[in-house]
C-alpha cells in the first residue's frame, strides 16, 4: 500500500461556474471542452447544490482539515448570492475562508462589502482596469476603504503569467513554454471540487482532466488519498510531467517545496517590488 500523502492546505469549493468576465489570462476564456463554454461559446450558468457544499466542508473538517477555504475555481463567487451564508457556514464550522474576486459585484454594493469583510479572512481583488499607477493606486485605495475590517490582497492586470490553455500573448510577464522534467507539488496544496462534483488535480486543471473522482458520489477523503491521487501526486515531485499530457505541455514553472511564496529569482524584479510595497500574497 502507498504512504498517504500530506492533507491539502487549502480547499476550494466552486459554488457556480459563471465568470462576468472573459480575461485574456483565464483558462476559461479558452475553454473548448463544454464545462464553461458550450459549443457556441456561451457560458455554462449551473450550482453546486447547497447540501453538497455543506456536505464536503463537514467531510473535510472530519479528516482533520482547519484550513482555508474559498468558493471559487476561476470563477466569479459573489454572482452567487449564497457565498455569504457559505463563508458564515466555513467559520462555524471551524475553518478560515478567503474569496478571491475581479470585484465587479462588490464595486457598487457597500452593504454586501461590509458583510464580506467581516466574515472572510481575506479578500483578494483583481485590478485589471487601470492604465497607469495613478489609477491603480487609486483602485487600491478603494478598495482597502470599502473593505476595511478584513485583509486586502491585490492580483495585477499587469504582472499575469501564461496559463495551460490561454495562448501566447505579449501583455504577460514571461513567455509560454513547457518545463519539461520540473518538479512540481502544486497538487498537494489545494483540493478543488468544481460546481459539477469533479475533483481537480489544481489549479490548472479546469476541465477534469485526470479524472480523479467526483465529491457528489465519493467522500474526499477516498479521492485525495486514493492510490491515483497518490500515483500522480508523487510522479510529479519527481518531475515525471511526460506522464500526464496535460502536465508535460504545463506553462508552470518548477515547484519543489513550499517555500513558492519567497523569493526564488524566478518572477522578476517587477513582481517582487510590488510585492514588497503592497499586501500582495
């Protein structure tokens, strides 16, 4: 029998599978496979069902998980009108939720900011509007007012990196190309459950493409440490990426250990200045 694997650090649990918009960055603006886009290009509009959000976040806590959680897989979580009752439920339940968000909801809704602010742990905003750095310090400033009582975290339109299904293009820090034989532990960092069940391998994987298993009809604690999770998880601290196709062609660069937050030399002396001079995790 195989060693278990670490529990995940994080777990996201995608409520609805809608984006208001459509980002050059974003996987799922270049999705082909009918789980965001259909075959005429329209969003794909569905929810998870409520029991079942409540139903992993019980299974989760019950494997020992006290982590954060957030409702989101590159999705948009505050178009849905439940994302404030699911946070209330993630505290009482013992865990630390966090939402990332492109802010379009919250912009013109002050009422629906406090609320946010007061439960989640953090809020991670993405400025993708501004042209020049008055603007964007004037989009900093909003938002750290309107969301005062909790940590604001910014994304940059302007430091966005190559993903596995976007293209290549120019407005992104750093070219597209695989890193063959590279290391990487990103699987182990976070679980995520899309809005239709299906587990994801990470971040990168938004269509389900290793078909782990499905949250609606397994308990996760059978999907995070089944001998395929496993199989995978290990392959890929060995920098076996030829194994998996999605993986061998992944524009991520090399991830040994959990230090990826510090600095490494590998994002450039543009990422790192704005992350010294502003809350930017």
């Amino acid at each position: 029998m195989r060693q278990k694997i670490p529990l995940f650090q994080r777990l996201l649990i995608e409520l609805q599978s809608n984006c208001n918009r459509e980002c050059f960055f974003c996987n799922r603006t270049f999705d082909t496979s009918g789980k965001r886009l259909d075959s005429n290009g329209k969003k794909i509009i569905k929810q998870m069902p409520t029991e079942n959000v409540l139903r992993i976040m019980d299974e989760a806590v019950a494997m020992g998980f006290k982590g954060r959680v957030a409702f989101h897989h590159m999705s948009e979580p505050f178009l849905d009108n439940r994302i404030i009752d699911m946070a209330h439920e993630a505290r009482r339940r013992g865990l630390r939720p966090y939402e990332h968000t492109n802010g379009d909801v919250l912009r013109n809704n002050k009422e629906l900011c406090k609320e946010a602010a007061r439960v989640f742990e953090y809020i991670k905003v993405g400025l993708y509007d501004y042209k020049n750095e008055d603007e964007l310090n004037d989009e900093i400033a909003f938002w750290q007012d309107a969301l005062q009582g909790t940590e604001v975290h910014f994304s940059l339109g302007g430091v966005v990196f190559p993903r596995t299904s976007t293209p290549e293009d120019e407005r992104m820090f750093r070219a597209k190309h695989s890193y063959e034989n590279a290391a990487c532990i990103r699987p182990l960092f976070r679980m995520i459950i899309h809005y239709d069940g299906n587990v994801a391998l990470c971040c990168e994987d938004m269509t389900d493409m290793f078909d782990l298993g499905n949250a609606f009809h397994q308990p996760i604690q059978d999907i995070w440490y089944s001998e395929k999770h496993i199989g995978i998880v290990k392959d890929l601290q060995l920098g076996l990426r030829e194994r998996y196709e999605a993986c061998k062609n992944c524009p991520m660069p090399e991830l040994a250990d959990a230090s990826w937050f510090e600095n490494k030399n590998k994002l450039g002396k543009k990422l790192k200045s704005i992350w010294k001079s502003m809350n930017i995790t």
